[in-house]
C-alpha cells in the first residue's frame, strides 16, 4: 500500500501542478517589463499594472461589472430569500415543480439563456441593454442564492421559531429577529458565491453587451483579441487575489463543504 | 400558516423568472416552427443535412467526450488519494481545487494561450531541449480546446468525487480485506462501485458543461466553431436569429437528454438501491 499511495501521491501532485501550473506563469508574465507575454519574464516591472488603469475601458467595465454584480444580488436576495423559505420550511403540492423552476437557470446552457435574452428581454421586452444585462444576471444569481440559503435553513432549527412564535411574536418579527440573524452566515456565503457567478459571467453578458454597455471579463475578451501584452495578464492577478478573499471568508462561514454537494 | 402566505413568498421570484427566463426559452424554442407566419421544421432539416453544421456537432461531441472521458481518468484516482487524507491536507487540497473552479474562464483560458501559443512555453521549452525542430501548432486546434476544458473542469469531477468518497465508510474496505481480498481487488469491488453515482454526476457535470461552454472554445479555439461559438456567430455577426434559435433548441435538447439519461443510469447502477 505505501508503495501504492506514493504513486498517487505523485500522480494528485501532477494533476495540482497542471490546475495551478497555469496560473502561476499568468502571475509571472504579469510583470513582464517588455510588450509582448513571455515565460519566464526578462525582468520585474509595474508597467501593466498601471496600464489597467490607463486604459479607460478597463476602468468602466469595471464598474459596471460590480455594478451589476451587486444590485443583481440584491434583486435576487429580495427574491431569493422568500422563495428559500417557503421552500424549505413548508410542504405544498408543486414544491417539487417549483424547486425544479428555481434551479431550472443552471441548468440551462448559459449561452442559449444569453441568446433567449436578448431576443426577449432587449428586443421584445424593450428593456434598455444596462436594465437587460442587471436582470440576465439577477436570473442567473437566483438558483445560487436559493440554493446555499436553503441549505443553511436546512440546519436551522424551526422549534426556535415556533418558539418565538407562541411567545408572542408576530410572523415577520419572528423571521427578521430570529431566523435571518440564525442564518447569517449562509446568507454572506450566498451572496459572495453568487457574486463570483455574477462577476465572471461571460455566457450572458457576451450578449448583453453594446455601444457603451460591457462588463469586465467581455472586455478582456474584445482586449485579448486585438492585443497580446501582458495587461490581461495584470488583470488576471487581480482578479484571482479578489477570489482568494472571498473564498478564504467562504470558508470561515460555511466551510467549503458547499462546493464537494452535487 | 395560510396558503395565500406561502404562495405571497413564493410569487415574486416565480414571476421574475417566468418573465425573464421561462418566456424566452420558451418562445425561442417555439419560434423555431414558425417561419413567414406558418409551421416548418426547414430550420432543423436544414441543419440535419448540412456537411459544415454537422462537422462543427461531430467536433463539439467529440472534444466534450474526450474532455470527459480525461476528467474521469484524472480526476478518479486524484479524488481517492485527498479523500483517504486527514482533515487537514485534504482541506488545502480540496482548497486548491475550488480555487480555480471560483476563477473567471477568461483568466483561464488566457493562461493556456501563453502556454500553447507558437511562442508559448510549451514550444520554446521543447524547442529548447531539442525535442522537436519547428514549433507545434496546438492552440487554435481541438486539442487546445480540449486541454483548456480539462482545466476548466477538472476541480469540478474532483470535488464532486471526494464529496461522495468521503461518505463511503472505511470499514467496508478493512471487511473486504479480511475477508481475503486484495487491496486492489477491495478497491475495485468496494470504491469503484460505491463511487458511481457521483462519477455519473460528475460526467454530466464535465460533459454538459464541455458542450456548451463558450470561453475556452472561444479563445482557444480560433476559427474551429463549436455548437455555442456557432450560436455565437449566428446570433450575432451574421444575424441569423432563426438558425440561431434552432441551435439553441438542439443545444437545449442535447442537454436535457443527457441529463435524463445519466440520472436514469445513476439511478440504477446506485449499489444503494
């Protein structure tokens, strides 16, 4: 066995080395002094670093990606919130119908939800491509949503909210005063997951973008088809410092148990 | 509590998702039978029939199923050796697997440009030690794709995996062994079976998600189209919305039989029954 287990140990290195692999040269050619990406970089510069900011579109895209990121999230916690109850706290016939529903946006090729969107929701809907762009990601935020707050409810204890309930307390005092501080943690998880979902989303966004109207990873994109420097490299270390912190506070709320659930 | 109550909770995020996803999907599917205001099926006959349509669904098949099949392959035995870790290590590596899944495809994918490139560190380093004289051309090529996929979607088969090991209780190997077994014999009798459901789960996982995904075909697929790069193109630089909605259609279908089919098979082939 120990013959056996050095074998795998060898063989789950080299599956790591080729997951991180990547994107430790990406990190290495971000500081690339010279204009075009190389491997190893021929010296140490900032250059691209502040190219990011030089470079307007960047910057606005930027901006409408957490723009839309976080006002989505909040639609869909609006929305998500009482459906998650609901769902998890009662049984009624078409749960099963409803649930289906709700999760139904993964589900659904990103690509084809994108396409359908933007034949609906800005074409026939008429709804101007910022409002198109914050509810294509709204819906693809929701199923998130649901889904970690329903599981966090599902370790709630509702004795405790009969227990407030038959002391007194109304329904909806009950809920904001004794359920949502329970599941607090499961709702900042919620909302950090969903707001990667959102943040990275290419598959909607690529159709709901238009004159003046883009996110940040369809303008790294439109960037990495004209121009290879290392900028794109830049902003990938960004990026990736930004997923370390949310998922490092993932993890201390809820454990990273959440992502190992299919 | 009241019916109406429940129902009140419920209404919001139905309505909202009826509006903005229901109705698309829907209408998009059935304006595919309509064209000039009557019934037709032109649209699917017309993609049926067509060399350069089917080619680009034999490709998107085909680098979905290798994709997939590599996920399995890698994934399976990576997936036992964390899960049969301490508390400790296999949390760091489970972390590190997650932590590319939470990374954007575009940073991604990107990645494997400078590797794969003409120029990239692949090339310069086996041009270096000598291994071949003229560079390789593999990104913008299937296996580019496929490589840049496997990447994509490997912490995901990995996860899914060490989720459902985790629960397979240890005891039942130690019996096996007692019971004369070998330690690769027990492997296969004990884990392997116990571990289908959630490489079921995990190929659909991989398989669906290889099929439609965009990004990576995107950039390192060049001018290869796949199904969602095709829907890409004929949705917005040609325009051709019915020939779009039609791939949407197939890509919707192929989707959900896929998901139908894997559930039915997990089902039964679930040792637990």
């Amino acid at each position: 066995m120990q013959e056996k287990n050095r074998g795998l140990a060898l063989f789950t290195s080299l599956v790591f080395l080729f997951l991180l692999g990547p994107l430790i040269i990406i990190s290495f050619t971000s500081f690339e002094p010279g204009s075009v990406l190389k491997f190893p970089p021929e010296g140490f510069s900032w250059r691209w670093y502040e190219n990011i900011f030089n470079v307007e579109m960047f910057m606005t895209t930027f901006k409408t990606s957490m723009f839309v990121s976080l006002l989505g999230n909040l639609l869909a916690l609006l929305l998500g919130i009482p459906a998650a109850y609901a769902l998890s706290r009662f049984d009624f016939r078409g749960k099963g119908i409803l649930n289906g529903i709700f999760i139904s946006p993964v589900l659904i090729p990103g690509i084809v939800m994108g396409f359908a969107m933007l034949k609906y929701v800005i074409v026939v809907y008429n709804l101007p491509i910022y409002a198109g762009l914050l509810v294509g990601h709204t819906v693809l935020m929701l199923p998130f949503i649901i889904r970690v707050i329903a599981s966090s409810l599902s370790n709630f204890d509702f004795a405790i909210e009969e227990a407030a309930l038959s002391l007194g307390a109304g329904r909806l005092e009950t809920f904001f005063k004794v359920v949502l501080p329970n599941i607090r943690s499961g709702i900042i998880a919620a909302i950090l997951i969903a707001f990667l979902e959102s943040f990275n989303n290419v598959d909607i966004s690529v159709f709901m973008t238009g004159p003046g109207v883009s996110t940040l990873p369809i303008q790294m994109l439109t960037y990495v088809e004209n121009n290879f420097d290392p900028t794109i490299a830049a902003i990938s270390v960004l990026l990736m410092i930004l997923t370390a912190i949310l998922m490092f506070i993932i993890e201390r709320l809820m454990g990273l148990s959440y992502f190992t659930k299919r | 509590m009241r019916k109406t109550g429940l129902y009140l909770l419920l209404l919001p995020g139905v309505l909202f998702l009826t509006l903005f996803m229901v109705i698309p999907i829907v209408m998009t599917i059935a304006s595919t039978f309509y064209q000039d205001g009557s019934f037709t099926i032109q649209g699917y006959l017309q993609f049926l029939t067509d060399a350069y349509f089917l080619k680009i669904m034999l490709t998107t098949l085909q680098v979905s199923l290798v994709t997939t099949i590599a996920c399995v392959l890698i994934g399976f035995p990576a997936a036992y050796y964390i899960s049969k870790l301490g508390p400790r290590k296999k949390g760091i590596l489970l972390a590190l697997a997650i932590f590319p899944l939470l990374t954007s495809s575009v940073v991604r994918s990107f990645s494997w440009m400078i590797i794969l490139g003409k120029k990239g560190l692949l090339n310069s380093s086996l041009l270096a030690i000598g291994l071949i004289d003229k560079p390789l051309e593999i990104l913008y090529t299937p296996t580019a794709m496929m490589i840049g996929l496997i990447h994509l979607f490997l912490p995901l088969i990995i996860i899914t995996l060490v989720g459902v090991m985790e629960n397979i209780d240890p005891d039942l190997l130690k019996a096996a062994e007692s019971l004369g077994a070998s330690k690769l014999i027990a492997f296969w009798k004990v884990i392997v079976p116990l571990s289908v459901p959630g490489l079921i789960i995990g190929s659909i996982l991989v398989f669906v998600g290889s099929l439609t995904a965009y990004t990576t075909p995107a950039l390192l697929g060049g001018k290869q189209r796949v199904i969602s790069t095709f829907l890409y193109q004929n949705a917005i630089t040609l325009n051709d919305w019915h020939l779009a909605s039609v791939i949407a259609t197939i890509m919707i279908v192929i989707t959900f039989v896929v998901i139908y089919f894997m559930n039915k098979l997990a089902t039964k082939l679930n040792p637990k029954g």
